[in-house]
C-alpha cells in the first residue's frame, strides 16, 4: 500500500478569534492548507501556523479563497478575470513572503469554499486561478477533486497535480461535493468516515449520498480544520490508513 498525504485547513482564525485545533492537528497531518488573509488568516496567525508547520516537519501550503471573511469564504463573489488573477497572486505573494522568511516554501495549493466549488465545474474560474499560479511558480502543486474542470484545467497548464478525497464532506453521484445547505452534507460519525476512508483507500471509490458507488482516486486526504471533532476525525484516517496498510506522508515526499 503506497503513502497517503493527510492535509488540512488550518490558520482560518482572525486576530484574537481562533478556529480549530492547529497545533494539535499538525502533529497529525502532514500537509497545513494556510489561509492567506481573505476568507481568514491574517499575517500573525499565517506566520504563526507557518512555523508551527514547519517545525514538525509539516508542508505549507496556500488555501486561497474570496474576500469574505464575513461569510467565510463560502459565498461566490462575482469577479472578472483580471480581479481573480490578482486576487490570486495577492495571497500567494503574502504567503510566500511569511513562508521564505521561515525558511519554507509554499508547496501546493487548495482553493477554499465557494471558489473551490466554482473551479470544479466552472472552466474560465479555473484557468484564470490555474493561469496566476502557472504565472507566480509553476512548481506548485494542485490539489484539487478528481475528474473536475479543475483537475483538467491545472493539467493543462503544465502544474503538477494531487487529486484528494474530503473525509468529512458527502459527495453526489457525479463526484462532486453536496451542498453545505443541505442535510447530510458534513459528516460526523466517526464510524461512517471510517467506512469512508477504508473503501477509497482499498477500492478507490466513494458511495454517494444517493448510495451510488463512484471512483475515487486520492493521493491525499482532506480534514476539515474547522469541523466539529476535526482532532479526532484526522485521527481516525491517520489510523484508518495505517490499518489498511498504508503509510502517510507529505506529498513532497511522495507526489
């Protein structure tokens, strides 16, 4: 059984507010998907959670979202190709200037909320995202759904590509993600993400929320920083991985 990368969102407080565990979930995962100032962040928590990475031998990576911190990045936000584009750059640069300072690099990037769901299906969304990135370090890495415009559209700018399951999220027949509005969309029991986590690392496939079976190929494995129990629900796919046999790693290590 090959290596499997376990990342998360990670550094999506704001000033005196915190959200979710980081420290204790780096010592976890083995990628930190750094919010960058936008949907959450600001430049001491992206420092802060930068070096804590770091330290424990943890990849640092760019979660880029929109400019809502009110919403939580979860609300799209109508912009034209030239404002997503810089907006893009703009949270790269600012990490990129945290992470250099530390001694790190940014290694991957994971588009956060409503802009990560518009990438999954939405072509110039994400060739103008993908374009920037190409533009900024053409060396990171996407991490992205499987059999999304996403996937297609970081392929064909020449990046380098990680395709990832999301333990805690229910997906529909077509592989993408449910709706946060709907009922089941989140899920907590520990049980079922185990369920979850052993089929798409045995069997490469996930049962959708209608009960379909669709193909799932992961080389990493996404955890929510800011779901209830993220501590625990990381934990259970360290080990649920493990138990199938496998190892976990940063991707940098094995991608």
């Amino acid at each position: 059984m090959k290596a499997i990368d376990i990342n998360c969102d990670l550094g999506e407080g704001f000033g005196p507010y915190h959200m979710g565990d980081d420290e204790t979930l780096l010592d976890i995962v083995t990628s930190a998907n750094i919010a960058c100032g936008f949907h959450a962040g600001d430049p001491v928590i992206m420092g802060t959670t930068v070096r804590a990475a770091i330290s424990r031998g943890v990849d640092v990576g760019a979660h880029i979202g929109y400019p809502d911190r009110a919403g939580f990045g979860r609300r799209p936000i109508q912009m034209d190709a030239r404002e997503l584009a810089a907006m893009t750059l703009y949270q790269l640069g600012a990490l990129h200037a945290i992470a250099h300072a530390a001694g790190a690099s940014i290694k991957h990037l994971t588009l956060h909320g409503a802009l990560g769901n518009l990438s999954f299906v939405d072509q110039d969304v994400a060739d103008t995202v993908h374009g920037a990135v190409k533009s900024f370090d053409p060396t990171i890495r996407i991490l992205t759904l499987p059999g999304t415009v996403a996937e297609r559209s970081a392929r064909s700018h020449g990046l380098p590509v990680s395709t990832m399951f999301l333990a805690d999220r229910a997906y529909d027949d077509q592989g993408l993600l449910v709706s946060r509005k709907l009922p089941g969309a989140v899920i907590h029991d520990p049980a079922a993400i185990t369920d979850r986590v052993r089929l798409v690392v045995t069997e490469g496939r996930v049962t959708s929320i209608t009960g379909k079976s669709v193909p799932v190929e992961a080389k990493s494995i996404l955890v929510h920083g800011d779901t209830r129990g993220a501590v625990d629900i990381a934990k259970l796919v360290r080990d649920t991985i493990r138990n199938c046999g496998g190892t976990v790693a940063p991707l940098s290590k094995i991608a």
